[in-house]
C-alpha cells in the first residue's frame, strides 16, 4: 500500500487552534472526522512525536501526516446525464453542469464527468498519466459550469494540451459579481499561492506563480456587475481569488466571501432579495462560456459557446428587475 507524507508548518500569528480543526482545513479531502481518526492510529505527528487531537497548534511547529492510501480503483462508467455540445472521432465538447466534479479523486470514485463520459463514449477517452483522468486536458470547479473539451486519443489529448500550455486557448468565463468596477475594462495581475492558514483555498502571494486575468463589464445593478473574464494563465481557482483580492467576489461562492453583502447596505429588504438569490444559486456566480482552439485533424480554429445556466439566468433577471423598479 502507497502512503502520501504531508508537511505542514503552523504560518506565524497563527490563533489558538486545535490540531483536528487546523489540518482539516489545511488537507484536501479531509474532514475533521478523518483528520481524528489519523490521530488515534499515530498517523499525525509533531517532531517525530505522536499528538492528540485536542493539541493546540503553535507558530511554527511542523506537522507530518502520514496517510496510508490504496491503489485506487479504475474509473467505472456510470449512466449518469451529460450535456454533450459536439462530439467527433477526436474530441468532445461537453457542458459541465454545477455540482458534478471532473474526474475521479481519492475520497470521491463515482458521480464525476470522466465516470458519464465512459458510459456514453463507448470508443473510450485518451490514456493519461493518471488512471482516473481519461481524456482529461484542463479542468473546471466542482461548483463552476460550462464548457469542456476533452479527448478521445492520443493525438488529440497532446495536441489540445499543447495549447493549453501556450496559452493559444480562446475562453471566456462570465461571472456574477458583488461590487462595480471604475473602468467597463481592466487586468488583474496579482500572483498566486497556497493559502499559509488553510490549505484547500489558494490566495494572492508575493511568492506565487505569476497569474493574469483580464475582464469587461456586461451590466452593472445595485451592488453587482455581471462581467466576462479572460483568463492569461490558468491558476487554481483564478478567478475566483483574483476578485475577491480587488473586494468584488464572485457572487455566491462560499470559499472567497461571495456569500455575504458586499456592498448596497444590509437593509431587512436587501437582505431578503439577496437571500432568495443565494437560495437559487448555491454556488459561485461563474460559468466558462465560450472556448476556442485549433481542431487536432481539420488544423482550423474551431469555437464553441453555450448560453448561462438557469441559476445565472435567474440571478440576472432578478437585477434586471430591481434595476427597472
């Protein structure tokens, strides 16, 4: 059985903590249950020496998780619903819905998009280094919809990937957006890191990759912009933290303040409309709407588009409404 090794060092100023709360939020996939239980078989330790669950953390100490982890399984087709856009010998376009995560992971085998794209491409995806990610050439958010490609050979899966690394990709994201901006167009340039007080977020740091995202104002309501984004460079979670570092959150996204009033005041009767948006659109305001690339066989650029989710659209004509009223 393989085992994945974890170090982690409590960042400085780090408040009063316990050490199952504190790595729970520091390890992907890892809930406080699973941190306590690693726990109690001396898989957590501080200075080579076992701890307790009720451990309080303090700046600077290093922590080793040690996590025994099993082969994981080959991913399974499952008849589960997918928006196929456009299909052909060697690729896919498919509409990723909100909710659904791309490809299988440890802790989450089933219910993906790579598990109901074997089920309905009975000619199979493209071999990749890693088992559970057939055909896989990017990746969208779990919560973030819209479009995909994906490939389904060899020659497709490297050409396309090719240009994801060069940046040659044509795609715009739209978002919902707490705030307005003082210019209809502008760049965020800001780089990008691993949050140092939780792990599974990613933030603006100095000493982060370089990331660029630029965008442009659609409409503006009150308190909240609809925009389409381009990104420069493919970050985790790009636009999400850009936004949120210029105080504009993507509306709804609970990770990076979107689900709270930014701006417009907090009124009983702005509470309630915000509110019933939220209770609509569980989830951040971001759909990948349109992409564009060169075809791996015709070698001409090809362009795909798909239209806002019915949880945007909902959003969007609820601002359109209070706008006019």
């Amino acid at each position: 059985m393989n085992e994945t090794i974890i170090n982690i060092t409590v960042p400085p100023g780090k408040k009063k903590e316990r050490i199952d709360v504190f790595l729970a939020h520091q390890i992907e996939n890892a809930s406080r249950n699973k941190v306590q239980n690693a726990i109690k078989r001396g898989y957590v330790t501080i200075d080579g020496e076992p701890v307790k669950a009720n451990h309080i953390v303090a700046p600077g100490e290093s922590i080793t998780v040690t996590l025994p982890m099993p082969p994981p399984p080959d991913a399974v087709p499952e008849d589960i619903p997918v928006n196929i856009v456009y299909e052909d010998e060697s690729l896919i376009i498919v509409n990723k819905p909100p909710g659904m995560v791309t490809h299988p992971a440890y802790g989450n085998y089933s219910g993906t998009l790579v598990n109901a794209l074997l089920y309905h491409i009975q000619s199979g995806l493209a071999d990749t280094d890693d088992p559970m990610r057939p055909g896989i050439v990017h990746r969208l958010d779990k919560d973030t919809s819209g479009l995909m490609v994906i490939a389904k050979n060899d020659h497709a899966l490297h050409f396309i990937s090719k240009q994801f690394s060069e940046r040659t990709i044509d795609r715009e994201y739209w978002a919902i957006v707490w705030g307005t901006f003082p210019e209809n167009k502008g760049t965020i340039e800001a780089s990008l890191g691993r949050s140092k007080s939780d792990r599974k977020k990613m933030a603006v740091r100095e000493d982060g990759k370089p990331a660029i995202t630029r965008y442009e104002v659609i409409e503006e309501y009150d308190g909240l912009s609809l925009i389409k984004l381009k990104l420069l460079t493919g970050r985790t979670h790009q636009i999400r933290v850009h936004l949120a570092s210029e105080h504009r959150p993507v509306f709804g996204d609970p990770t990076y303040g979107g689900r709270r009033i930014v701006y417009g005041g907090v009124t009983p009767k702005r509470k309630a409309f915000i509110q019933n948006l939220l209770e609509h659109l569980p989830r951040q305001a971001l759909h990948a709407k349109t992409i564009g690339f060169v075809h791996p066989d015709k070698k001409e650029r090809v362009f795909f588009e798909t239209d806002l989710p019915d949880d945007m659209v909902y959003v969007v004509e609820q601002l359109r409404k209070q706008n006019t009223s």
